[in-house]
C-alpha cells in the first residue's frame, strides 16, 4: 500500500525548492562508557583532556579557515563562540575537579558537566544561552570525538544529491556540508538567527527549522519536498504534488537566469525615469545577498540583531565595526541605519521590558531609546563615527509626531557635541531620516519634513495601525490590505509632503517587494523602494518594462477606486501585459499556498 502525502509546517530561514532522497544526519552525542580510573591514573587522563582540547582547538580553526575562503572573514567568526567554549576556565576546572573527586574516565567525566550546563541553559528562556548551549554541544561532541578515537560523521561524502534531516545541525556541520551534494536540510529545532540558519543563507542552500520530531519520522532514502519559501515540507509527495513542484522550481530557474543578466543595471523605466533599489537587511551577513542580487545599498539596516542571543549589551565598538563593514562593502551606495527598534514581537528578558497589554501599541522602538538614554547614545555614537565613510545615514522608527522627533534630534545634537569634544572624526551633515509607519506621522508629514533630511514609509506598521488589522493574527488575515484606498492615500500624502519641503522619500515595508504594488508606489513617486535582497532583481525587472508615464496614469486611476480589490485588479491587469512570466510564477505560487492550506485544513 502506498504511502499517503503528508505536509508538515516549519520557519523558513532559506528560500528555495529542494526535491530529493533524505539522508538521515545523526547529531546526537554519542554513549560513553563509564570507567573506573585509578589515582595514579589522573595525571594521564588529564593530558588526554588536554590534547583533546588542542585537536578541537586545531579542527575549529581549520574549518574557520575553509570558511572565510568559500565565504568571507564575518562568517567565519562564527565560530568565535566555539573557540571561546574551549577557553572557558569555569568549564575546564570544573571537569578537572569532577575527574579528581569521581575518578572516571575523563570522556565520561567531560559528558557528564557539558550535560548538566546544557540543561541548565535550556531551562532558562534567553534566546543567547539557548544559542550558547548549542555551541556547547557542537564543541563537545569533537572533544568527545578527540577523546575517544571514534571518526566524527560529517556530511562531505553523501554518495549524490540529497536533503539532509537532523534533530540539529551545528555550524559547522553546515559550514562543512558538500554544496553540490546538500541540496537542503530540515531540522526538528532552530530559528531565523541560529548559526546555522545564517549559514544556510549565506552558502543559498534551502532549508526549514522548528519541524518539531520529523526527523524521527523520516526514513532514509525516502523522497521529499523542501519548500524553504514557504516553510514547508512535504513527505511522499503524490505524483501531482511533484510534477506541480518541479515545473514550479523549473520556472523559477529560468526566470532567475533571465534577471541575472539585469544585476549591474540601474532601476530604470523605458522612458528614463530613475529610483534607487536598495535592499533591508538584518546582520552584516546578509550583504552578500544584497550584492548578489544588485541591490543599490541598503535602504533599512534592522538593528536588533545586535541586541538578540546574549545577555549583556552591545558594545559601541561592537555597533561602529558592524556599520563600517557594512559601509565599506556596499560603497558607494547608502546604508540607512535604523536605530534600535525593540518592542512589539520583538524583546529581550535581559533589558527588563515589561511585558503588556497592546506591546504593538507600547513601549517600543523611539520611545524605548528616548526613556533609555544609556542605550540610544551608544548606538548613536557608533553610527556617527562609521558615517566618515560618507554613505551612512541615520533613521529613527516609529516617530509618531513632532515632538519625540525634536527629542530625538536633540539627543543627536548632544551625542554630536560629545564626539567633537573627545576629538573624534564623524560626518557633522550625515543624513537623518524618519519612518513613516504611523497614520500621525503620515497626517503630519508636512511638519515632520522640515526637520529631518528623508522619509522612509514603512507598511507592515502603516497598514496594521491604518486597518486596525493584528498583521500576525490569522482570523482577520483577509482585512490587511496593502492596497486599501485609505492606505494608498496616506502614502500620497506622504510623497507629496516630502516633495514639498524638497527631500526625498523612499519605502522599506514589504509593500515594496510586491510586484503589482510596486508599480503603483512607483507612479505615485516614490524615490527609493528597499526590499529583500531576494525580491529585487524582480522589481528591478518591472521597473525596466514600463513607461513612467503608464504607471503615473496607474496611480491616478487607482487613487480614485473605492476598494482594495478593484485597485490590486488594475495593477495586475498591468503586471501582466509587461511582464507575464512574473505574473505566471506569482500564480503558481498563490496556488501552492491555497492547495497546503486545503490539505492543511482537510
């Protein structure tokens, strides 16, 4: 009897399609057998404790190594932590100890302490010892490896093209994984920012995480389908399910291959009409992507990173290294800043944020750094001191009226005076900018506009807070509408408002990556659209098979529709005559999704 197809839900952390066999990846720890040692026995298990901690030490530096030449030198430090895990004093006398006082064998003894450390920190809810605890796990097993002789299994020689399913993949299993070979990988845990989700990002290999106990339940050799864009994977797929899949994967690699070739080309209409295209990132690592799909600078640099998987503060040092790499690599295209925007989904247990009632309506983002000075200043300090690189600008989020954005700028002023005082060299005209993701900073963008020197619109807020619409909650999922009149009109307000005072204005939400809505956002005059790194060389594409003339006629007729479908059809009908291919794809993909949600709910 043939097996029924069955889809399970995960977070995608790599886009892509990957069809193929599984290989079942065992990273669990191996057993250790417990053995009785004598007194006079400790000094030599105490020096294969040590030659264990060298070799460790050696393999780790050997895969930094391989690392910074597949990749480059930021995602090699990496496995800083790793190096650190084997440096730590704490541990390592405390394995000396237990082997002194219990007399084991010194793998037993090593085991046992890394075991009792990793329950201790998957017991304590901090998304930093949770990351350090898998680190713990990645070096102990080669410790343990080291110790005992055995050969580590790693992932070099798959016998062809397979999807890796693990309970858990270390950094380095990733880093070390045999590209041509690994054509993606699940996990049964991991997030958006583990390790080893940035690994899989950077080296473009497919994969989803969170998948619970799949690995359990898969068998080796069995076909599925890893669908990193939707998070989804699909066991025994049904002779249909993977003819759909396969022509889908096949559209999008010749696509893909058609937009290449628009890389080093400029977002530029048929008439000659310019904007700039630039890409929102969220750590250093995502550059490669931004440069990898020819993306014109990063319109939005998300921040937060900084702050998540560790328990102290960022250092200023750690700020200004980060934003002068970033700078550097993009050169002479602009990196927009954005300052911390904790708050809403996204907190820390360690900055003490008190959990509320309504968080999207909170405590959050400007308003948290005006109250904690201490953290805004060093954040301040570091982006102007990496703006000498000329490329730098700042924007604050979440400015809902004239007053927090004078506040804002006057803390500017003061952390200004502070670097000239000290006699450090900063860029005293760096370009400050505010987002516009709140209906009272859209309704007063003309009073807004004469104090900062750009606007950035950012829709996910704009929509959510315009709409009343809980952009995460699933039952009112059908009001959020990115082309509702009133939004539509709000934008216009803004672009208009900033023209008048003569900035510019651009849009960082994902609004901006939306192929059909792109059109609209460019007919009414926006001067930048930033975007996932993946999404643009298709907004480039649409942007260079139109008149500027056309989609300034789009904007004006949608503006005089009176609903969100009425103005998504006009776009479309558009969408389609200049580019039918992109349209085909976005169809398929609308049909995927409704199919899994029809099984899902069958």
């Amino acid at each position: 009897m043939k097996t029924k197809e069955k889809s399970y839900k995960g977070i995608a952390v790599s886009p892509g399609i990957a069809i193929g066999k599984v290989f079942i990846f065992d990273s669990s720890e191996d057993s250790v057998v417990q053995r009785p040692i004598s007194e006079e026995d400790l000094p030599k298990e105490i020096a294969r404790f040590e030659d264990a901690l060298i070799a460790t030490r050696r393999e780790i530096l050997n895969i930094q190594r391989q690392i910074s030449q597949k990749l480059d030198v930021e995602h090699a430090q990496i496995f800083n932590a790793h190096l650190m895990v084997l440096e730590d004093r704490a541990l390592i006398e405390e394995v000396i100890k237990r082997l002194e006082k219990d007399q084991y064998n010194v793998e037993y003894v090593f085991q046992q302490v890394i075991k009792k450390y990793c329950e201790i920190f998957s017991q304590i809810n901090d998304e930093y010892l949770k990351e350090r605890s898998s680190d713990i796990r990645d070096v102990s097993r080669r410790v343990l490896h080291n110790l005992t002789g055995k050969k580590r299994e790693d992932l070099v020689h798959l016998p062809e093209e397979m999807i890796v399913a693990a309970y858990d993949l270390s950094p380095s299993d990733t880093a070390l994984m045999h590209k041509e070979r690994v054509i993606g990988f699940v996990t049964d845990i991991g997030s958006k920012t583990s390790h080893t989700a940035i690994m899989a990002r950077s080296l473009e290999i497919p994969a989803v995480v969170g998948l619970h106990d799949l690995s359990s339940r898969l068998k080796m050799g069995e076909t599925i389908i890893l669908d990193g864009n939707r998070g989804v994977v699909i066991v025994n797929p049904s002779k249909s399910t993977l003819a759909s899949y396969k022509q889908e994967r096949q559209k999008v690699v010749v696509f893909e291959n058609k937009l290449a070739v628009l890389k080093d080309l400029t977002a530029k209409t048929l008439d000659g009409h310019e904007i700039t295209l630039s890409a929102n990132i969220e750590m250093p690592e995502d550059i490669h992507s931004v440069l990898e799909h020819g993306a014109h600078g990063v319109g939005l640099y998300r921040t937060e990173f900084f702050y998540m998987n560790r328990s102290d503060l960022p250092t200023e040092e750690e700020h200004f290294k980060a934003y002068q790499e970033v700078a550097k690599k993009v050169w002479p295209h602009d990196v927009i800043v954005r300052t911390l925007d904790l708050g809403g989904d996204k907190f820390l247990s360690h900055l003490e944020i008190p959990r509320e009632m309504n968080p999207f309506l909170g405590w959050r983002a400007i308003r948290f750094c005006l109250e904690r000075l201490d953290i805004f200043k060093v954040q301040l300090r570091a982006i102007l001191r990496a703006s000498t690189s000329r490329n730098i600008k700042l924007m604050y989020p979440m400015i809902s009226g004239l007053d927090e954005l004078i506040r804002a700028n006057e803390v500017l002023k003061d952390v200004k005076g502070e670097l000239k005082k000290e006699g450090v060299p900063f860029n005293d005209q760096v370009e400050v900018g505010a987002m516009i993701e709140i209906p009272s900073a859209a309704l007063t963008a003309d009073v807004l506009a004469k104090h900062v020197d750009f606007f950035s619109i950012g829709t996910n807020d704009l929509i959510q807070y315009s709409l009343a619409v809980d952009r995460v909650n699933e039952k009112i999922a059908h009001l959020y509408q990115p082309a509702h009149p009133a939004v539509l009109r709000l934008i216009q307000m803004v672009i208009e408002a900033a023209h008048e005072a003569d900035i510019w204005v651009g849009m960082c939400g994902e609004m901006a990556g939306d192929p059909a809505m792109a059109l609209i956002l460019l007919g009414l005059g926006l001067d930048e659209l930033s975007t996932s790194p993946s999404a643009v060389p298709e907004i480039k594409k649409i942007i260079r098979s139109v008149h500027f003339s056309v989609v300034q006629q789009l904007a004006r007729e949608v503006l005089s529709l009176t609903s969100a479908q009425e103005i998504e059809r006009k776009a479309v009908k558009l969408l389609t005559e200049i580019a039918p291919e992109l349209i085909m794809l976005h169809q398929e993909r609308a049909k995927r999704r409704k199919a899994l949600k029809r099984k899902k709910t069958g």
